[in-house]
C-alpha cells in the first residue's frame, strides 16, 4: 500500500488536502522525522475494525476450543455432520 509521509508542520495547514489524501492511501505524520501518526480513509478504517472483530472472534472461537476439549471436531466428523462426506 502506497502511504505518503508529510510533516506535521506542513499537515497544520494542509489537513483538508491530506484529508482527501487519506481517502486513497494512508498519509503518515511525522515529528522530527519519525513517524507520529497515521491519517487514513473512512472505509479503511471500517475494514480494520471488521478485521480486528473478525480476528478476535476468531480467537474466542480457538481459545474456548483449547479450554474445552469437547468442543472440538475432526474434519471427517464434521463433514459428516454437514452432509459433505467424499
């Protein structure tokens, strides 16, 4: 993913331009050089969000497997179940 680096001093005044910017590659903020923050799009944003649920979700899913051994499943046995034998 393209992203544009713009110091902060020049982001003061150009925030309605980096803005725009955001909407079509992430804009990195610097101070003193060094990356201080990321300005990003509306809808990339979102899509993090629904990753990150989607990942904790995961997780929850995986943990509560590891701490109850009888919630898990072979493959073959689920197939079964889901009317997918080969």
């Amino acid at each position: 993913m393209m992203e544009h680096i713009v110091p902060i001093t020049d982001a003061k005044a150009r925030l309605g331009a980096l803005v725009r910017e955001a909407e079509e590659h992430d804009v990195v903020l610097a101070r003193h050089g060094r990356p201080a923050a990321v300005l990003i799009g509306a809808a990339r944003f979102e899509a993090l969000l629904e990753a990150m649920q989607d990942l904790d979700d995961r997780l929850s899913v995986f943990e509560s497997r590891e701490s109850d051994p009888g919630l898990r499943l072979s493959t073959d046995k689920l197939r079964a179940e889901l009317g997918l034998l080969r």
